[in-house]
C-alpha cells in the first residue's frame, strides 16, 4: 500500500469548512468504459459545502485542483479538506443511474445510501474515521468513486449494493461480496462481511432469492485477467470489497430492506464485519474461488455525466460535533485543532465525535505533537509487528516508543495494536509518562486497588488531568475507553504542567511540554 502522504495545508483540522466553493470546469472528451486510465492517487480529498467529495490532484496558491464529480478537472477556492481516513464507503449507483428497483418502488440507490450512512455512524461510535463518497443523490462513475478512495488511503474500501434478478427460491438470504483477485487483504474483508451480512440477515423469516454465487467471489475477464468491477480493478493496493446484502427485485426481500431496522440491521453487519477484519485474524468464510468471464461492464462510465450545479444540494456531515460538551471540552478541541495536532485525525468531514473512544494509533499521534511539534522522520520499519510502516502516523506509534512512552500491547512478537481502544487507566500512564507528572497523593478509588495503572491514575488526578467517572463512592472506570474528548482535555491541560510543576526532561525527550499560544485552563 503507498504511503500517505502528509497534509499540505496548514489549517485548523475542526474550522476547515469554509465558505462558498467556486469550480472552474475544464471540459473533457468523452471516455468509453473499457478505455478508462484512472489518475494518480491523489493527495486527500476537499468535500464541499454541499457535501461533494473532490479528490485533490495539486494544492495550489488559493485553492486546489480537483477531480470534479464527472471525472473533469477544475478548481476549488475552499472546502473542508480530509488527508486521510480509515474507512471509506461507497453508497452504489445515485443520480439518473437507479441501480435496481423493487416493486414497492424503493430504488437502490436510496437504499445504498441509507445503509451507509448508519454504517459510518457505528464506526464513528467505535472511534474509526469514515468517508462517504456520496451524501447525496449524485452520479458519481466509477473511476471517480475509486479515486476518492485512493487518494485518502483507507484501510477499508467498501462499495454498498443490493441486487436484482435472481429466481432461485431459498430458505436463507443469497449474500453475496465481491473481491480482488490477487489481494488476499480484500478476499479476508470480503469473507468477513460475507459471514456478517448473510447471518444478520437471515433472522428474517421470509422468501429469499439466490444464485449460485451467493458467498465471497472473484471474478476476473478472461481477455487479460483483470477483475471484472472497475471499483476492485481501479483500486490495487487497497482492501476494497463489494457488497450486495440481498435481492431488491425479490417482492418480499424489497419489502423488507423498506423497514429502517431492517437497513440497520445490514448497516451494523457491515460496520461490525469491517472492525472485525481490522483488529482481529479472522479469516472469513463463504469462498467461492475466481470465476473468468467474457462479460462487458459498460454501466458507471462517466460517458454523459453533468457535473451538478454546486452549492444546490444540501450538506450533510453528520451530527453536530459538540454535543453537550463543556466550555472546556471545546476550548480544549479548538485549541489543539488550532496548532494541527488534530490533522489527519477528524472522524468524518468537519467532524471530531467527541464521545467516540480514542484508539491508540491516534494517541500516539496526538501525545508526539503536543510534546515536539515537528514531525517525525519517516521509518522503514517499525518495531511493532502490527505497524504497517508506510502507514503515515506509523513514525508517530515509533517516536512514542523512543521517548518511552509506550511499551505496546503485548511481546513475542512485540505488538502496539494500533486499532485497539486507549483504556482510562493506560490513558493516566501515557499522561505520566508523557508529561512527567508528580505530586501529593491523590484520593483512593474504590475500584483501582490492584491495577497496575494505579499509581499514575493517583498522580495524574493529582495533577488535575484526569477526573473520576463517578462519586459516592470515588471511582475512577480504569476499564472504560478513554473518549476522544477525555483524551484532548487531557492534552490541553497537561500543556500547563510545566508553568506549575516545571521539571527537567529527560535526556532522550526533547519535549515542549507546551503547544504555542495553547490557551491554559
């Protein structure tokens, strides 16, 4: 997988939506389906007011040069700008190209759309950062969806859909997902999601239709061996899957995928498979093996495509991104975005989900900003045997481990589980190493004796960073995830430490201890 590159612009992470985007529009010929030369990855991807997602071909002096929805170029004067993302989704077809059509008039495209949508809200609940390449009904083709997901970089691709044409009567759903032929990456995802879908679904007692490909498929052309779905040709190097959860043209599966618990019950099929493939081993199940075809796809060209007229849709990013927060819950948001601690890091566009839980990857990160400011050197390999090092914070996971912040998850083979979700207690550890805290002691907790956290839970109380979770009796929740809030107002306040406690660093932290102009609460 390429490495991503970092973000070439300097502007806050939370304040990047901006006003009006103005496009100028450089028209190109017409592209037959089979002739289609996608671009080079490109360097993250600008989403609209109107919740357009442009993939960035070249940062420019006032603006950006973009991939327009219908695959022209143009230029983009602002917009809320994403470097890169951990799950990218694909709600299939939108605009003038339906995709099937049940009898009850529910189109695929809504339907997509629908689905993924609810499916990034469970992994924004779970602390991933998602990245829709539609939030309307907009055409997009093909190539456009797969630039939009190569130039963030995801570790997952996923591409919505919901089928038509089978006949076959079954007691049980006819799930199906497709995947690239030579990743093995993208076969494991595909057997995962396989298993989910297909077992979520079928708690549904009705009629169900199926063909013989129902389970995890590749299918390649037999003219050059490439796979046969654009989306999957388009994309090497990436995890990238299809999905068709069920037959739309089935009266009763159309019926069915009508009722929103039904589409949220494949919404967290499809967000649970996707976690379960990234912080887990398992190998999925459902495998067909590769099927060679002489068929022509010739749908999702962009032959025909009219860029739509921007700032006429309405936007659509989500909840809003403080709910019930504090005064110093976003003073402490706004602040660490200020200085770009939080670059790279949004959940979704303008999007921070403060009650998301932090993992550890984004801990890393956050923790060797505060404290150096810079960026770290690139690496080529990583102590970790779970650190990808072309991964863009994998310098971030090392420099943590130089500065003996962190020791990793687990040895033999040592492992940092990147993934994995910053406990309360490991978060007052990281805060005492970090920021070598001291002090008094602080009031017991009930439910810390034993822990091997609780010493520095005791110290970084003390020092003001940490709270309890509850009162009557004292206690602290060592256990719980740490919230992506919890752990800002950790960083903003520690940034203080040093006009308090002042201590020497030790002679392998070059620390700051504090982020410039970082206002002190």
């Amino acid at each position: 997988m390429a490495r991503l590159r970092s973000s070439p612009i300097a502007k806050p992470a939370i304040r990047w939506l901006l006003a009006a985007l103005v496009v100028s529009q450089v028209l190109a010929g017409p592209v037959q389906a089979q002739d289609i030369e996608p671009n080079p990855p490109g360097n993250g991807v600008l989403v609209t007011d109107s919740g357009l997602v442009l993939p960035v071909r070249e940062v420019q002096d006032g603006g950006f040069r973009v991939t327009t929805t219908c695959w022209r170029e143009g230029i983009a004067s602002s917009g809320t700008y994403l470097g890169s993302v951990d799950v990218v989704l694909d709600p299939g077809h939108g605009g003038r190209e339906s995709g099937a059509i049940g009898s009850n008039g529910l189109t695929e495209k809504d339907l997509n759309l629908a689905v993924a949508q609810m499916a990034a809200t469970e992994l924004r609940a779970h602390g991933f950062s998602v990245l829709l390449t539609r939030t309307t009904d907009v055409r997009i083709p093909v190539v456009v969806r797969s630039e939009i997901a190569r130039a963030v970089d995801p570790y997952v691709f996923v591409s919505i859909h919901h089928n038509g044409g089978a006949v076959r009567r079954s007691s049980n759903p006819g799930t199906e997902t497709y995947h690239q032929a030579r990743n093995p990456d993208s076969a494991r995802l595909a057997g995962i999601l396989y298993e989910r879908i297909h077992g979520a679904l079928s708690q549904y007692d009705i009629s169900w239709r199926v063909t013989g490909l129902r389970g995890a498929n590749a299918i390649v052309r037999s003219r050059d061996g490439k796979d046969l779905y654009g989306i999957l040709q388009y994309t090497p190097g990436l995890a990238s899957v299809i999905t068709e959860a069920a037959y739309l043209s089935n009266p009763a599966e159309a019926r069915l995928l009508a009722d929103p618990d039904a589409q949220e019950t494949e919404a967290l099929a499809i967000a649970h498979g996707i976690i379960q493939y990234l912080t887990t081993d398992s190998p999925g199940s459902g495998y067909n093996g590769t099927i060679v075809t002489s068929r022509r796809l010739r749908g999702g060209s962009p032959g025909g495509c009219v860029d739509p007229p921007l700032g006429t849709e309405s936007p659509s990013h989500g909840p809003p991104r403080y709910q019930d927060a504090t005064a110093e819950e976003v003073s402490a948001v706004e602040a660490l975005a200020s200085e770009e601690v939080l670059r790279n890091t949004d959940c979704g566009p303008a999007l921070f989900c403060p009650d998301g839980p932090v993992q550890r990857w984004v801990m890393a990160v956050w923790l060797v900003r505060v404290l150096e400011g810079n960026e770290p050197e690139p690496i080529q390999v990583s102590r970790f045997a779970d650190v990808d090092p072309s991964k863009w914070w994998a310098p971030y996971v090392e420099r943590l481990a130089d500065l003996g912040i962190t020791q990793g998850c687990a040895a033999s083979p040592a492992r940092f589980c990147p993934h994995g979700y910053v406990r309360r207690d490991q978060m007052a550890t990281f805060a005492v190493r970090a920021f070598q805290l001291g002090g008094g002691p602080a009031g017991d907790y009930i439910d810390t004796v034993g822990n091997p956290h609780s010493i520095n839970i005791k110290v970084a109380t003390n020092a003001g960073v940490v709270d309890e979770c509850a009162t009557s009796p004292l206690r602290y929740c060592p256990h719980l995830p740490a919230s992506r809030i919890e752990a800002a107002v950790l960083l903003h306040r520690a940034a203080s430490i040093p006009a308090t406690n002042p201590q020497p660093p030790s002679a392998d932290k070059k620390a700051t201890y504090r982020i410039p102009h970082l206002p002190v609460t």
